[in-house]
C-alpha cells in the first residue's frame, strides 16, 4: 500500500533561492521508520532532511529527526533553524512577527526563535540544548591535519575540538585566502579522525570586514562539504565564549560560509556569558522556500 507524505525544500541561511543549504522536511512523517527514514534521507541527497514528528515531550510543539545521507542525527543547524521558519510560515507553529517555541530532537529540547518582517524571508534562531563542552583526548597535530586539507602547517592556528551538541575539531587557518585551496585528503582523514569524537571539521579564517570565514567537511556523515552548518557555528560560538574574558555579557559573530561551493551563507551566532560562566549559545539566520511536493512511501 501507498502512503503519501508533504514534502518542502528550503535553502537555509540565505534569503536568495539557490544560495545557503538547502534542506528537505517530511511532514506528519509518524507512519515512517527509521529504516524509511534513511532511505528517503538517502534519496533526496541532500546534506540533511528533516522528519516532522509528534512530540513526545509536553514542552514541545513538534518532534524532529534529522538524517544526512549515511547517518541520523543528534541534532543540527540549518535543519532546525529552516524547520523552525517552514513550521512558522505553513501556520503549523504558534503565529506571531516574533514567536518561540520548542522543537524536540535526539539530543534535547531545542528553543527556536521566528521573526518575520514584511518583505523579507523568515529569519529562524535556535538556542542549543547543550553548553559547549571541549574534548579531551589528544588531537592530530597541526602537521597532520595540514597534510590533511593540503595546506602548510603554517597556516594551521590553535586546533580545539569542541561540542554544542556535535563535536568539530575546529581548526583557525593564518588567513582567509588559504581556505580556497583546501583538498580534503581522505586516506589521512580516515587515518587520524575517523572514529575519533570530532571528526567532522570546522575551518575558518578571520575575514577583513570583521567577518569569520568558514568551510566544514564531515565524510564521516556521507557529507565531503556542507555550505552552511548551524551546529558547527555554535561549536565555533561555544569556543569563542569558553575563550572570552568577558565577564557578562554576549559574543556575537558573523560567518560567511559555502563562498567556495557557490552557495554564499551567512549565519549569525551568539554566546551569552554571565559571571564569567557559558550560559547560553545561538545561532541564527534566514531561510527561503523553494519546492513543495508530494513523497510516495
């Protein structure tokens, strides 16, 4: 039998249609199991696809499951920031220019922020449901990792891997221009990182607008690079925070991402610190819808 299911795409952290990461969201996706769910996952090929679940939670408005091709999810950026902004303007989500709500993934419950302004694609932010949290085992050296991405180990700053929820291995490069010529060496990838606790990566660069430059690469989740990714920002917000000498008040961001993919992404992230502590991160940005269909299971 022939069930059928609404699907959207969105492209997320953009407001130009063909630009940001673009996502796929399964509506009222319960009659679906996980093995379904991957494959349809697999089939859209996207970086990630989102399922639309009922809670199981009284706090939450709606559960999701996030899939890349190869793998599920704990939790993600753009899947909950675009989810967040579709929910709002398919008038499924509580209504409102400015409106909160929870969303309940596998890692935890997820705050989500939606405004909207005339003219203007919604504009999602999500709070993490995890604090940044450093790893603690030994990382490849600057060597390695340079061999990794075919750089020189001098463009290579201070690595740190660091988790808001997935864990990156974030690695600052000396200057943006080195992020062009990156070639992610697989053999040495799966010889250092794979199986590690951050074996995606994050690199970035310190752009001269004052703006922070970013590729990430994840092949360990079916993913060689993705354009624009949330929870990597929030792993980037969370090591800026943990790093901040500020005693109370907010880190704040801006990322250009997926420049060299030709999809151009901008995601705004957010720390807040209070007595010297980490106590809450975000990040945030647009989303725009592009199709709407209908899936057959």
């Amino acid at each position: 039998m022939t069930h059928v299911f609404d699907f959207h795409t969105l492209d997320v952290f953009t407001e130009t249609r063909f630009g940001g990461n673009p996502l796929a969201v399964v509506l009222a996706a319960d009659g679906l199991n996980t093995r379904q769910m991957q494959t349809i996952a697999r089939e859209f090929n996207l970086s990630e696809t989102v399922f639309v679940l009922k809670p199981t939670r009284p706090d939450a408005a709606f559960r999701i499951r996030i899939f890349t091709p190869e793998v599920e999810m704990p939790f993600a950026g753009h899947p909950t920031v675009g989810t967040a902004c579709l929910l709002a303007e398919l008038g499924l989500a509580p209504q409102g220019d400015d409106v909160r709500f929870v969303l309940e993934e596998n890692v935890g419950p997820v705050p989500v922020r939606v405004r909207r302004e005339a003219g203007r694609a919604p504009y999602g932010e999500l709070t993490t449901a995890v604090l940044p949290v450093r790893g603690t085992a030994p990382l490849p050296s600057n060597a390695v990792i340079a061999a990794m991405l075919g750089l020189q180990e001098t463009d290579i700053g201070t690595v740190a891997a660091v988790s808001c929820g997935v864990p990156y291995l974030l690695v600052p490069l000396q200057t943006p221009e080195r992020l062009a010529g990156i070639e992610l060496n697989l053999a040495i990838w799966r010889e250092h990182l794979h199986g590690a606790w951050a074996h995606h990566l994050y690199v970035t660069a310190q752009g001269y607008e004052g703006e922070v430059r970013a590729r990430m690469f994840a092949p360990g989740s079916g993913v060689v690079e993705d354009p624009a990714t949330g929870s990597a920002a929030v792993a980037l917000a969370g090591r800026l925070a943990l790093e901040s000498s500020l005693v109370d008040g907010t880190v704040r961001a801006v990322i250009h991402q997926g420049l060299e993919m030709g999809r151009p992404s901008v995601l705004l992230i957010e720390a807040d610190r209070i007595a010297g502590a980490v106590t809450a991160v975000r990040v945030g940005g647009h989303s725009v819808a592009v199709l709407a269909g209908t899936l057959r299971v």
